[in-house]
C-alpha cells in the first residue's frame, strides 16, 4: 500500500505546483509540515527516550534559531502531555 491509499479520501486535490499556489495555501502547508514534525518528535521521544528528542532540538536550535526552536519544543511538550505519540494524523486540540 503506498501514501494515497493509506491517506483514502484525505489525500490533497489541489496541484502541487508551488507557483500557482496562494499565500492561503502556504500558510497550510507550513501549518501541516509543523504538525508532521511534531508528530514525528513524539514518536521520536516514545521510541528512543527524553535525551533524544533533547538532542533532536537542540539540532533545531542551532540550524533553524530560537524561534523554531521554541516552536517545536512548545509544541511538541503540549501534544506529548495530551497523550500524542506520534502516531499517523494524530493531533490533539
């Protein structure tokens, strides 16, 4: 099984030409990339501990800044006390 069947119906309509797209469409992009990492730094963190994510963030800091930083760190410590664990599609409000 590859990505669109895993995905059904959730798989993206809209073209994947980055010139025709609206800044709408950037904003969701880089909203659902931000997401993804998250979701990846969870499971990250439940499969190879606390040090690790560490590790993987302090990576972030030094090559995207402090803002990016502080993004991810905020945001994946708040998914991680919801009980996310970086499973496919998973985010929790």
């Amino acid at each position: 099984m590859d990505w669109r069947e895993a995905m059904g119906d959730d798989v993206p309509k809209r073209t994947w030409r980055a010139d025709e797209w609206t800044a709408q469409d950037w904003d969701e992009w880089e909203r659902s990339r931000h997401q993804c990492e998250v979701r990846w730094l969870c499971a990250h963190r439940a499969k190879n501990g606390t040090d690790a994510a560490w590790a993987f963030l302090e990576a972030v800091r030094r090559r995207r800044g402090q803002e990016a930083f502080l993004r991810l760190r905020d945001d994946s410590m708040r998914q991680w006390k919801k009980g996310n664990r970086g499973r496919w599609g998973d985010w929790r409000e």
